[in-house]
C-alpha cells in the first residue's frame, strides 16, 4: 500500500484495538496500532501492532493490502 494511503487510514485508528491488517503474503494480523514509523531517515516505513497474546508485529507500509477496522462505529446500535 502507497505509504500516503496507509498513513491516513492508520492514523485514527492509532492506539485502538481491534484493528486487522491483511499482507501481501496473506498473514493477518489483529490487535493494538502501537506504533507508526513514517519519514526516518534510512528506515521503512511501518506499523507495530500488538496481538493480543502481547507479540509485536513490526509490518511495513508496503506489505499491507487491507486495513480492517473491527471496531463498533459510534452512535450505531445493533439489535
């Protein structure tokens, strides 16, 4: 994914839980976005998240294919 395109969709969903990333080799991984590297110099930029069994998951922008957010939206009710 375009590292513009994965920023913005990540970017609201920092620090939430709940929150799937699907890779380019299939691998899906759930949890907490804990933390996003953008523009270091030298570095890839990526996404950490943190499964629930504790495990960081280091991901970079260009693996991802799908960001799915998991989490209820606010004001809606479900029967």
């Amino acid at each position: 994914m375009e590292v513009t395109k994965a920023l913005a969709a990540l970017q609201p969903l920092y620090g939430r839980d709940n929150v799937e990333i699907v890779t380019r080799e299939g691998h899906r991984v759930r949890g907490i976005i804990r933390s996003m590297k953008m523009t270091q110099a030298l570095t890839t930029p990526s996404v950490k998240v943190e499964r629930a069994d504790g495990e960081i998951i280091k991901i970079p922008f260009y693996a991802i294919v799908e960001i799915i957010n998991h989490n209820p939206i606010a004001g809606s009710a479900r029967a």
